[in-house]
C-alpha cells in the first residue's frame, strides 16, 4: 500500500509497528466491551477475574473479542484520522508566492 500510495516507506513501516505495551489490557478489555453491543444480549457475557484461565473460557468469549476488537480499530482509526486532518489543517503553513 505505501508503494501505491507513494508514502514513505520508512515511516509507513515505523508506524505500523508502534507499540505500547502497557495499554494492551485497556485495549483489549475495551475491545471485549466493545464486541458485547454486536453480541446477543444471551450469548455476551461479563468478564469475571479467575486465576483460572482455560481453553473454554478463551473459546466462548473470543467471538466478542473478536467483533470488538475489530469494531474498535475501525473507531480508532477514524478518530486518529480526523484528528490529523484536522490538525494539519490548523497547523497548514502559508505557502509564500512565487514570482
């Protein structure tokens, strides 16, 4: 996509790899909150603190993750999006005419 849409490919591939780690539980937490409004209200659940974590309860709670997860990235982006946009064009340098 960045040789297509003639981006810097440094920076493309930088931002792409950004990665905070201690917003990984909030991101995921908000993304399994996030995946309980496209769940039925019967098949979403709550999430519950177990020192126990099993395959079946990863199983019956991924699908909502998953929705969620997705359903945030698409929120995120357009949020980041417009919030560059918009400071681009506040911040937009006067060109100066040339003669």
């Amino acid at each position: 996509m960045a040789i297509l849409l003639r981006l810097n490919k440094a920076l493309v591939i930088i931002a792409a790899n950004i990665s905070i780690p201690p917003m990984i539980p909030l991101i995921i937490f908000l993304s399994y909150k996030a995946g309980g409004y496209w769940i039925s209200k019967s098949s979403s659940s709550h999430i519950e603190y177990s020192k126990v974590l099993s395959l079946k309860s990863i199983r019956e709670n991924f699908t909502q993750y998953l929705y969620g997860s997705i359903t945030l990235a698409i929120v995120a982006g357009i949020a980041f999006g417009l919030l560059t946009f918009t400071l681009l064009k506040l911040l937009k340098r006067k060109s100066i005419p040339v003669e």
